[in-house]
C-alpha cells in the first residue's frame, strides 16, 4: 500500500505489517461480495440455453453483461409490458441471432432470476407457450419491444402471468422508468394500424361519447366498444373512450396522416345484446364537424352510411 494512502487511512498510528495484510485481504473481500445495484435487467444465458432446455434445469448461469440493462431502457409501460429503448440498445436487439426456436433470457432484479423467457423471430413457425420478446426486423421507430405472452399468440401462452412481479416493478419505479399507463395527452403519435382504424359514438346522459379503437376484421363487441378503461399500445393495440367533441378532436389529432377511420353508424354484429347503449351517429352538425377536423388532419376519413 502506498505510504500517502497509509497516512491517509491511518495518521501517525503505527501499523504492523499482520494487520495491513489482513486489511487488505477484507478490502478484497467485500468488494467482491457487496451487492449489485443494477436493478431490472435482462441477461442472456451463459452457454446459450435453449429455451427448450430450461425448464429442466435447476440453475442456470447468466452471462456477464445484461442484453438490457436499466440504463438502456426510456420507459417501461406496467399496462402493456413495452419497454422504449435507447436507440443504441434498440439496434442491438435487431442484430441479435435469434434462431427459429428461440434465444433464451432471464428477467432479473440485482442479477436475481425473477422470471425467464426468450427472444422470439417472427419469421418463426414453431410456437412457444413462454413469455416472449419478439425480435425486431427494422430500425423503424418507435423503438419498442414489447414483453409477450406466447408465441404466435397469447392463446399458446400457458400458466400464470409473471410480468407483473412486485420486484421488477418496484425496481422499475425505484428507477423512474415505470408508467402505469399512457393517455392520450402522454404522446406525439398512435402508432399506424395494418386495417386502420374504427370510430364509435353513442349518446348518454345527454353527452356524445366515443370510442376509437384498432381496425380487425372480427366484429367488436358492445362492452368492448363502451368500456372505461383504455389501452394505448405505441406498438400496436389501441383503445380510446372520450366524451364530447373538443376530446375527440384531440384524439383525432394524434393518428398519423393519411391513416384510414372509418366511423360505423352502429354495431357490425347483426345480434346486439340488450343494453341501454345505442351505437349511432350523432347529429348532422357533429359529424360534419368531426369529419372536417379529420380532414384538416390529414386522415383518410370515412362515415358510415346509415
């Protein structure tokens, strides 16, 4: 030890040397078991375990450095798992070698396992009743991946949820990247949607309300279309309840240009359960002015012919 540092440490006192080598080695030792801070991360396996192997192991040992470590990650989204990336570590995901039945990875709190899945290739199809990251194929924005259940759908996923582990959370919010969810005054743009998108209105309580929701081809059902509690994807599926018209008119200005809306003059299903509710159009003077904002928008935007 340098003499500098020993008067630092130790003043004028007298120091055998026993004593400094036994300090020294408890220098060592408690930095190599002091505890890790790193928080929430994903790390890859050592040894690059497939994800059909996993299971069947009672330990498994992680590599090094996490694939995503809390510094990488902008936001992470408790209502729809996404995780916003930097872009240095969104690249780094698209080059990862994902092969067709899948790359494994474990979720980790201070490089404690809290729950494991693996990264999946869209291009892939072998199914996989895990929770999955699927890779990205493009650079394109937003840079999101999204923690899923199953693969090619929820429908393969089997057993319980683990996404929602209070550790991960906590570390996340600890962080300050976890929001609970987004509203639509949260974001510049809804992302683009393949069948754009539909447009509901009801009147009640003498309030016009509305609903814009992703276009499918299956017909959406009637506590689906009223429901209270929205879902906004950057990535995909979004779900939005407003009343009145300067609220519609906002969510209208979040569509990306040219994307198409249809606004439907009721239900698609021809067998409407009982209900209060009417699906309809409102009157003349709203829709037109509805639609004139749309088109100042510039949104592809259509009304149902009654």
């Amino acid at each position: 030890m340098p003499e500098a540092l020993m008067k630092r440490l130790f003043g004028h006192v007298v120091i055998k040397p026993t004593f400094l080598i036994i300090f020294c080695i408890l220098i060592v030792l408690s930095g190599c078991s002091a505890p890790l801070h790193e928080g929430f991360a994903i790390f890859l396996t050592k040894g690059d375990i497939p994800p059909a192997q996993m299971e069947a192991l009672s330990h498994v040992d992680l590599m090094e450095q996490p694939v995503i470590s809390i510094r990488d990650i902008i936001t992470y989204n408790a209502q729809t798992h996404e995780l916003k990336l930097t872009d240095s570590s969104y690249e780094y995901i698209t080059q990862l070698d994902v092969p067709v039945r899948g790359k494994s990875f474990v979720v980790c709190v201070d490089r404690k396992p809290n729950y494991w899945g693996a990264f999946w290739t869209p291009i892939s199809s072998i199914s996989f009743d895990g929770v999955t990251i699927w890779k990205p194929l493009s650079l394109s924005e937003p840079h999101i991946i999204t923690l899923e259940l199953g693969y090619p759908s929820s429908s393969f996923y089997g057993g319980k949820d683990p996404r929602n582990n209070p550790e991960v959370i906590r570390s996340l919010e600890q962080a300050g990247k976890l929001i609970t969810r987004l509203s639509i005054t949260a974001i510049e743009k809804l992302p683009h949607s393949m069948k754009g998108y539909e447009l509901y209105s009801w009147s009640e309580d003498g309030l016009w309300h509305f609903t814009l929701i992703t276009g499918t081809d299956r017909n959406k059902t009637l506590e689906e279309i009223t429901s209270n509690e929205d879902f906004i994807s950057e990535a995909g599926w979004v779900q939005i309840h407003v009343t009145g018209l300067e609220s519609i008119k906002t969510v209208l200005s979040r569509v990306p240009q040219n994307e198409s809306i249809l606004w439907l003059a009721g239900m698609r299903s021809e067998q409407t359960p009982q209900s209060n509710v009417n699906i309809t159009l409102p009157e003349r003077p709203i829709i037109d002015a509805v639609k004139e904002y749309a088109e100042q928008c510039g949104l592809d935007f259509m009304v149902q012919t009654p």
